[in-house]
C-alpha cells in the first residue's frame, strides 16, 4: 500500500502533473518527516554519492556521513569558493550547508527550504557555525536580491517542484554575473526532455554533466544497514518509509539500478 502510493507521487512527478498539489504534498511530506522523525544527527536527507576511486578528503568528524556529503562535494569540485557567497536551495536538515560553511574560503552560506519545520530541525541541528543561516522559502518565487550570491547549490530538491523552469529562473535571478548553478537530482527518462526545456534560460551557459547513478547506489549500498534498523522502529509505515529511502527491493532503487531513472548532476555559469 505505502509503495503504490509512493509510486503514484513519483509518476506525477515524472509527468510533470499537478503542479501545485505536488508541491504540497512534498512540503506535507518533509514537514512531517521533520516533525516527527527527531533522530539526534540526522543532518542529510539525500541518497548519497560514493565516487569510484580514491575516496576524497574529509575531516574525521564528518565521516560517518561521507556517502551523503558525496553529493556536495561533487557539486563543488573545482568551483571558486574564495570569497563565495553561497544559497542552498531546498537545504533540508542542513548537514550540507554547514558542510560547506566550512569550506576554506566560504564567505557565507544561505539554506532555503519550503518546509518551516524543516528549516527549525535544520538550526538546531546545525548550532554554531558561523557564516550559516537557514530561512523559510520557496524555489520557485526565492526571497532574495537580484545578484546577490555566487553559487546556488540544489541537491536532490527539484523533483518536488511545481514548476522548474521557475527554479532555475530564480537561480538565474539572484546569481552574480560569472557565478555557478550547480544540480542534482533524479528524473525518470520520460521527463529528460522537459528537464533539458526547464534548464534552457538565456543567462544559463551549460558548463558539465555527469550520470552519478553507479556512485549513488554504492551510497545506498553503504548505508542500507543503518537506514534499515532506522526503519525497523517505525514497523506499520516499512513500505513507503522503504520506497522513500530507496532501500533494497524498492521501486525507486530498481530504476536506478535499470537506468529507468538517472541520478543526474549538472553544472551551468551565469552570463
Ligand atoms: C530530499 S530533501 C534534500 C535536502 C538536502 N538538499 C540534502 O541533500 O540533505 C529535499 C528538500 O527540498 C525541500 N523542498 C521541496 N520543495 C521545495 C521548494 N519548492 N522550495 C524549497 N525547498 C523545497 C524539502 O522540504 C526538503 O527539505
């Protein structure tokens, strides 16, 4: 039951159908999610990404979530920081906004999420961080200046948008000449064309792009144990929680291991 219901979600995800009530439902869905699910150092609420080859640099305090910073760091790589005023749109617990507040250079960092709960849960568990803060707001109408941040970061949000091509003409809006939009998230084949539409903006140049699918699943891989006995607590909801983690067996895992859906990441310089 709670899969076929994910599953619906995802399907009208990948039509691009109901707007409004799917931003809704996704808004419905982490402020729950940040209401109720109250684990002490549960910072990331995304796949992960684990880069075949010699594994990157991090800090020991941030090991344990190495497979969830993956993403950031992928983001990041080779991108200017010094100095660099940085937005998160949809930054969730906030584990890598302040990942990235901590980055040599980093003047300051900005999480937006639609969720008010979420945004709460994102400061208490990111306390003392300087250069860091997290406010209420949505992707798609973003409460900021024109020109006024360096890099927007936007991790594994965008499928709950109502419309993304307002998302990325926000980005473009409150990006300095010169700065980078960089991307994650998942789109199932189907939606690829209307992706490519959404990103296609006048002041947006195509910098990079990469398929992370086999990265991601060795992230999943790498954390099924411990999401497992996380879910373990929560027995009636096992399926969607299931479904929704991406958790061996799931639907949403099965498309990634298929090539149905692709992990995508790109990168885009404003003009
Ligand atoms: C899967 S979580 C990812 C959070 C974070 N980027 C991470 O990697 O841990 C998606 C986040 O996007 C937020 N979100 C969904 N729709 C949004 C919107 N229209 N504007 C801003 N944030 C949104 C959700 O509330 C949620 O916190």
């Amino acid at each position: 039951m709670g899969s076929a219901i994910f599953a619906r979600m995802l399907r009208a995800t990948e039509t691009g159908a109901l707007p409004g009530l799917r931003r809704a439902a996704w808004k419905g869905t982490y402020t729950a999610i940040s209401s109720l699910w109250r684990r002490p150092r549960w910072r990331f609420m995304n796949y992960g990404y684990l880069p075949p080859g010699v594994p990157f640099a991090l800090d020991a305090a941030d090991e344990a979530e190495r497979a969830f910073i993956g993403l950031y760091h992928q983001a990041f790589a080779g991108l200017p920081l010094d100095g660099a005023a940085v937005l998160e749109v949809g930054s969730g617990h906030g584990g890598g906004a302040a990942w990235l507040a901590r980055r040599p250079g980093v003047a300051r960092v900005t999480g937006v999420d639609l969720s008010g709960a979420t945004v709460s849960r994102a400061r208490a568990l990111n306390p003392g961080v300087p250069c860091l803060d997290f406010r209420t707001g949505d992707a798609e109408a973003l409460p900021f200046p024109d020109a006024s941040f360096d890099v927007v970061v936007n991790i594994e949000s965008s499928h709950c948008y109502g419309r993304m091509d307002r998302f990325v003409a926000e980005a473009a809006r409150v990006l300095r000449p010169g700065g980078w939009l960089t991307w994650a998230d998942m789109r199932g084949r189907a939606m690829l064309p209307a992706t490519a539409r959404a990103f296609d903006h006048p002041d947006l140049v195509p910098e990079a792009e990469a398929v992370l699918n086999a990265g991601v699943l060795a992230a999943l891989d790498a954390m099924e144990a411990e999401k497992a006995r996380e879910i373990a607590r929560f027995a009636p909801l096992r399926g969607i929680l299931g479904e929704f983690a991406g958790m061996r067996g799931s639907k949403l895992r099965g498309a990634l291991e298929s090539g149905e859906v692709l992990y995508l990441a790109r990168r885009f310089r404003r003009r």
